[in-house]
C-alpha cells in the first residue's frame, strides 16, 4: 500500500508542468477531469437557480421574485441545465475518462479535436454568462427558443442561442471522435461481444450527437438571422411557419434527452453487474437496444408538438412511435432486475445510486407513456406534470447515474475512497427529497397546474410547499454528498487498483492510471467484461 | 503502441462522420424549402425566375472544375508530385475565389433591386417570393461561408505540402480537405438547380 499513497499518476505525469499542462493537455483523463470541474461547477448553479424557482413557487402570488425575473430564471436555468451539465455530463466527462480504458485504448482517436471540444465548451460557457450579465437582459425564452416570442423578445437570445450552437459544435466533436475511437483503437482480444455496456451507450450516443446535432445548430442560426435580418422565416405573417421552428428544434432535442439518458444507463449497466457479482443478465439484449433506443429516439419528435396543430394521422404515428422507444429501454430495466435476482448484492453506495436509478427512470417513464398517447398528453400538456417527468428521467436517472459514477469512477482517478457512512447519508437524503419534490410537481400538474408561471391559484398551494420542502431536503443531499466527495477524494484512505472488484479493464490498472494508461506492454482482452471470476476486491 | 499513433483509416473515418454532420447541418434548410415549395409552388416559380441563370450557371462550372483540381491533387500528391499538387491546389482556391467574386456581383444585383432578407420592397411581393429569397440567402450564404473555410483550408494544406509536412506517404490531410471540398460541391449541384433550374 506504500506505493499508492505515493504514486499520482496522470496527476504529475504530464509533457508541459503547471497549468499549461492541464490548458494544452490531449490526454484524455485531464480533459474528462477538467470537464467534470465545469460540468459540476454548472450543475451547482443550475441547482441554486432550481432552488429559487421553488422557493418563488412556496405561496401563491410573488414571494421572491416578480414575473420577468421568473422568466429568466427558468429560462437560465434550462439552458445551463441541458446543454452544458446534462448533454455533456457523463459523455464529456466520464465517457473521456473511461472510453479509451474501457477498450484498452491510450487515449481517444483525435486527441487534440477532444482538446478543441473542450474550448467549443468553455466558449459556451462564456457566452452564457455574457448573455445573463449583458446589456439586453437575461433570456426569457425558455431553453426552448420557442418562435415567435424568441424572435421578438429584446434580450440576450442571439447570445444564448449561439452559445448552444457552440456547444453543440463540442458535442458533434466528442461524438465523431467517440465513434472513431470505438471503431479503431480497440486492442487486441477487445470484440464488439466484450466491450463494457458503458461503451456500448457510448457509442449509441455519440451516433446521437453526430446525427441530431447540426440540426439544432441550423435552427439556432436561423433565429439569430431572424433576429438580426427580421426575415420572417418563421413568421406565418410574412410566409413563414412556426411551427417548422418545432419541428427542427425537436428534431434535435428529442434525441437530445438520449443522449443524456442512455450514457445513463451504461453506468448503471456496470455497476448492478458489479455490485451483484453476476454477469450482466442478456449482454447482446442490452448492447442492442441501446442502439434501438438511439435509433427509435430519433424517430419521435413530434410527440412534444400534439398542441401545437398536427393532422390526426401524424399524432396517430408518432404516438405510436413513441410506444415504441418503450421496448427498448423496459428491456434495460427488466435486464437490470434480472441481474440482480440471485445475485450477491453489496450495498456500496455506487450500488444505491444505482438502484435510486432503476426507481426514478421507471417513474418517469411510466409518465413518459402517460404523455406519448394523445390522448393524456392533451390534458397534461404544458402542465408540471411534464416537468416533474422530465426530471424524473433527467435528473433521477441521469443526474444520479452521473453521481452513481462520481461513487464509482472517482475513487480510481484519484486513488482515494471517501467516507461510505456519509455517502449513503446524502444518497438517501437526494433519493427522499427527490421523490418528493418532483412526485409534488407531477401531482400538482395532473391537477392542472400550468407551467412556467411564477404564480398559482390557492388550491395548488399545498403540493407546491410539499415540492419545495422536498427541494430543501435534496439541497441537503447535494451539499452531503459534494462535501463527502471532495474530502474523501483528497485526504482519504488511499485504495489499491480495484476498489470494488471489477472484472473491465480500468480496474486491472494503478489508481490513478498512469499518462499512457497501461504502461509499456498493450492489454490483451481474454474474456468478456462481467466474468467476475477470479477477480477479488482489494481491501482499503 | 505509444500514445501518439498513426491512423490514416482512423482520420478518414471522422472525415466522413463530420461530413454527414455537414449534410443534416444543409438538410435543415432543404427541409424548409420542402415544405415552403408544397405551400406556395406558383409564388417560388416566379421568385425563380428572378434570378439570373447565367452567374449560377457559370458557379456551376468553376464548382465542378474546381472539384476535378481538387481531386487530380490528390493524385498527384499519391504519385509524389509535389510541384503538380501546389499548382492544382492553389487552382482550387483561385476557383474557390472566382465563385465567390461571382457570388458578390450576383448578390449585389439583387441586393440593388431591393431583393434582401427583411427588405419592405422584397415584403410587398409576397409572402411565397419572400420565404423563397430568406431561403436562397440564408442557404446559399452558409454554402459560400463553407467555400471561404474549404478554401482557407486548402490553402493551408498547400503551404503545408510545399513544406514537407504532407508528403506522397502521409497525404490524409490533404485528402480530408479534398472530401471537405467536394461536399461543398455536392451542396451546391442540390442547391443550384433547386434554385435555379427546376420551377
């Protein structure tokens, strides 16, 4: 154990000392790491935002806030949310930190494009900030840019507009270099029947990005000209049609929400193996219907537009098309459970977030049905109710399979294990407060309660205390758990190569991995990722 | 294998894979005009026919020459040509530089009529002649925006060349960039007669 406490790894190893070392890096654990710095840094103002959301929607009438600054604070809140903490959440950061180990890779195939990634983020970063703190006012749009209003508003959107586009332009490039580096650099022995699932949802969703993307950038580009050229594009008073604003834009953003779920659903893909010592139950069902889902995903978009004016037929279809997403992703929970019967289970807390995982995905998608048939969607659309479902699926799923992976992951880049007690303290103070804040809000809107209003009417008054008592209580688990997870992963025990026992490639190697990841010799792959046998956990 | 590794196979692949982002990037535009041409087929007959059939004639042909350079420079950098490649090379920018000089006098002309996104005069003639003028700025100004990078490009790549860097053994560089240039061809044989030829 005296050579780990010592040995830093990719943390020293580096051509370039000091910061430049970390601004010019191309290798793929610092630039995972120096996303997840970001990405974390922007979850935690997103949070704060959310938290005063809430606190506005505690009692009828205004309490924190009036009407515009609700407005923007949603809207901010949206865009920091979705594009620069979910879409790039477990792909940027942990999909750079572990695809090129998973697949006993150096690094990815385009190191110095995953580099310029990295900038194209930053540079959205930069411009949200300039479009909240500049001259025409913070963004009341909503994440959407819904024309017309996006296309009429005096405030910053061509800002925060072209900052989605610039980060969209670094998700393209993770996505390209993704799918390349999974078709090229897999090492010897490492088939397509032995990658880890993680890279399999990977690969589905780097598909996502390289496909859907530039979609949502044409779009963006065309209500920045809007804006700037007043052309009417999209204006049915000048020959336009809004309504092709929603289509493109959904177009996009519908495969969007997978690829922010199914990376997702790869982490707990190896963590229930894991954590139950069993292989994973029908590898090839899983593998595939990642792939089914980012292929059927593609094909829905519609189904956010039922209110917006469809002819019956085109409702008819891509409900029927959104049913059908459902197979795929219940065989994932289904594969999951399965994996889990007979299996020797151990409660560590990548394990909870992994359960808490299977609980809300199955809530929100269950939801997600209750909003796919027409019929329903009529009633609830534009309710809380819808976003009460898309945290559950975004936030409960992706947003706890990410904290699942800082459990899980975090431990082997920096070689050191945090307090287990506390961990599984803030996991159940997150799981309780989620489910109450968003069951709340999904209840309220079945009652019909609009959305993005900063006002109610009194009878929704007390399921929106109850979603903002429950918010308090998931602030509570996010503060329990960053805390916990930064001491731990800076002063605690040093652990050896693999923690928790498992049978991919990463944990046959130091913790934290070494510059060029494997050392002099190239790993040869002899067996599947889930064969646990003969794999021991090390002690810490 | 060392970190740094060679993959000539490896770059063109995500050449390619950028090159279908480009496609759906156009494709989006091409859908509106889809559905803006089932909407008002008679008004985009007559917008049309506004615009001078020779200039897009004429781009057509410096495009599709500038294709041939393009590609008769990877050959030439195959066979370990070097003075032929820079020759075709700095022949493609030149072309590239022409369509765009073409690109400028056509838009000008219109611009002087009145024709442009936004403009009260383009407004009066109607909502089908309007959406189909927006269309054939915003499309043909995001073509000619990817002739000015596919040109820089090239440009680099032939200052590299006649540096040595890209040698008739390591030309994949200069391959990507001759893909890259003939999908900015390909955009405009869709666009060109969308445009120009077919109402």
């Amino acid at each position: 154990m005296n050579e780990t406490t010592t040995y830093t790894g990719f943390w020293q190893e580096s051509p370039r000392p000091g910061i430049l070392g970390w601004l010019l890096t191309t290798d793929h654990k610092r630039i995972g790491i120096m996303y997840l710095g970001c990405i974390i840094s922007m979850f935690i103002i997103g949070a704060v935002l959310g938290l005063a959301l809430r606190l506005e929607l505690i009692a009828p009438g205004p309490t924190i806030m009036g009407p515009q600054t609700y407005n923007a604070t949603f809207t901010v809140h949206g865009i920091i949310m979705i594009f620069m903490f979910l879409i790039p959440s477990i792909p940027a950061a942990f999909g750079n930190l572990l695809l090129p180990l998973h697949i006993g890779a150096r690094d990815v195939s385009f190191p110095k494009l995953n580099l310029l990634s990295w900038y194209c983020y930053m540079a959205g970063l930069v411009l949200v900030i300039f479009a909240m703190f500049g001259g025409g006012g913070v963004p009341d749009t909503g994440w959407t840019f819904y024309v017309p209003f996006s296309t009429q508003t005096t405030t910053n959107v061509n800002l925060a507009a072209f900052a989605a586009f610039m980060l969209g332009f670094s998700s393209i490039l993770t996505g390209i270099n993704f799918v390349t580096t999974v078709h090229r650099l897999r090492c010897e022995g490492m088939k397509w029947g032995r990658l880890p699932l993680f890279v399999w949802t990977l690969y589905a969703t780097a598909w996502i990005q390289v496909l859907a993307t530039p979609m949502i950038g044409i779009t963006l580009v065309l209500v920045i000209l809007e804006r700037t050229f007043g052309a009417g594009l999209f204006d049915a008073a000048r020959g336009g049609d809004p309504i092709l604003f929603q289509h493109l834009f959904w177009i996009y953003s519908h495969p969007a929400v997978y690829i922010m779920i199914l990376p997702g659903m790869g982490v707990v893909s190896e963590m229930i193996p894991t954590f139950a010592r069993k292989p994973l139950f029908g590898y090839w069902a899983m593998a595939l219907s990642s792939l089914a889902i980012a292929f059927a995903g593609s094909l829905v978009w519609a189904h956010h537009m039922y209110a917006s004016g469809m002819s019956d037929l085109a409702v008819l279809v891509f409900s029927f098309l959104t049913f059908i997403v459902a197979i795929p992703s219940a065989i994932k929970v289904f594969n999951w459970i399965s994996t889990l019967h007979k299996g020797s289970i151990e409660l560590a807390p990548p394990m909870l977030f992994a359960l808490a995982f299977i609980f809300n995905f199955a809530i929100g998608g269950l939801g997600g049905l209750a909003l796919g048939a027409a019929a329903s969607d009529i009633h609830l659309h534009d309710t809380t109710f819808v976003v009460g479902h898309f945290h559950y699926v975004m936030f409960g799923g992706g947003g706890f399979a990410l904290f699942g992976a800082m459990h899980y992951w975090l431990p082997k880049f920096t070689g050191r294990m945090y307090n287990h007690k506390v961990a599984a303290i803030g996991w159940a103070l997150l799981f309780v407060g989620f489910n109450i804040t968003y069951m709340a809000m999904q209840a309220v809107g079945i009652m019909g309660m609009p959305r993005r209003y900063y006002d109610y009417l009194p009878e929704f008054h007390t399921l929106n205390l109850v979603a903002t008592i429950g918010s308090w209580m998931l602030a509570a688990g996010l503060i329990v758990m960053f805390v916990n997870l930064w001491q731990g992963l800076r002063k605690g025990a040093p652990i050896g190569k693999n923690p928790w026992g498992g049978a991919t490639l990463e944990w046959a190697i130091p913790s934290p991995p070494p510059l060029d990841n494997f050392g002099p010799e190239d790993p040869v792959v002899t067996k599947g990722p889930y064969e646990f046998k003969g794999v021991v956990a090390d002690e810490y | 294998m060392s970190i740094e590794h060679r993959d000539d196979t490896g770059d063109r692949f995500g050449m390619w894979l950028f090159l279908y982002t480009e496609v759906i990037l156009f494709s989006g535009l091409f859908i509106l005009y889809a559905v803006s041409l089932a909407n008002y087929p008679e008004q985009f007959s007559q917008a049309s026919h506004k615009l001078n059939i020779y200039f897009g004639t004429v781009n057509t042909l410096v495009l599709l020459t500038s294709s041939l350079t393009i590609a008769l420079a990877v050959s030439a950098i195959q066979m370990g040509r070097i003075k032929q490649t820079l020759i075709l090379c700095w022949i493609t920018v030149g072309l590239a530089i022409v369509f765009l000089i073409n690109k400028y006098f056509e838009w000008s002309a219109e611009i002087g009529h009145g024709i442009y996104p936004g403009s009260e005069q383009l407004a009066e003639m109607g909502a089908g002649i309007t959406v189909f003028f927006n269309l054939y700025y915003f499309t043909a100004g995001l073509h000619g925006l990817h002739v000015l990078i596919g040109a820089t490009l090239i440009g680099v790549v032939a200052v590299m060349t006649a540096k040595g860097k890209v040698t008739s053994d390591r030309y994949v560089l200069l391959e990507n960039s001759a893909l890259y240039w003939h999908l900015v061809d390909l955009v405009w044989i869709f666009l060109f007669p969308l445009y120009y030829l077919i109402l």
